[in-house]
C-alpha cells in the first residue's frame, strides 16, 4: 500500500470516529433533554401506554415529581385513592405531574378504564 493511500485510511477512520462520537454526544444530550427543557431533575416519568402505566409501580424518594404522559390514542386520567390528586382528561401526548412531599405507598387507578392501576411508594 503507498504512504499516500495509508494517510487517506487513517483519516478516513478518523472522520469516522469523528461522526461516533459526534452521534454519541447527541443521542446523551437527547437522554437528558427534558430537564434541560424546564423539567425539573428530581422528575420521573411514568408512560400511559397499551392502557397500563408502565412502570406499574415505582419507588421514589420524597420531594420527586412524578410526570405521566399519554402515549395512547385514547383519553386517560389519573386518580389517587387517597383523593391527594386528580388529572383530568389526558388526550394522546399530554402529561399530568404530582410532586410527592410525604413518605407513604400512593394508589391510583384511571377513572376512564378502571382496570388501570399504578402504585408510587415514597421513601
């Protein structure tokens, strides 16, 4: 191979690289989006999708929020057994958040289709 062809690979694999990590940085940036969009740190995401919460129970420490967002093309709400909070109607892409303050295992269910449940334990 000539010197001149073997600078032309090391330089091609460099701008390979180059775009890798490139691509890299970006999708990381993409994980962290949402808090860098005005959402707080201590903000957990619950999806509402294929009519389930997923996850359908979760732990988490007190002071978090709690974000749920309609993944669904049908109408969801949230309602905690305790009445300690309510959405209403959640169309496909909307969210609804609750900040939990107090230690205690947190039931809710969605009053449209109450076969959904989820749990939220705060330590």
């Amino acid at each position: 191979m000539s010197p001149i062809r073997a600078r032309l690979d090391v330089r091609e694999f460099a701008a390979v690289l180059l775009r890798g990590t490139l691509l890299a940085a970006f999708l990381s940036a993409a994980a962290v989006a949402p808090a860098a969009l005005g959402e707080p740190p201590n903000t957990i995401r619950i999806d509402v999708k294929d009519f389930m919460f997923a996850p359908t129970s979760m732990t988490v420490k007190a002071g978090a929020t709690v974000t749920w967002t309609n993944m669904d093309q049908e109408p969801h709400t949230l309602k905690s057994s305790d009445g300690l909070f309510r959405s209403g109607a959640l169309d496909t892409g909307d969210s609804f958040s609750f900040k939990f303050d107090k230690p205690g295992t947190y039931q809710y269910v969605c009053t449209i289709h109450p076969r959904m449940v989820g749990t939220v334990v705060v330590e």
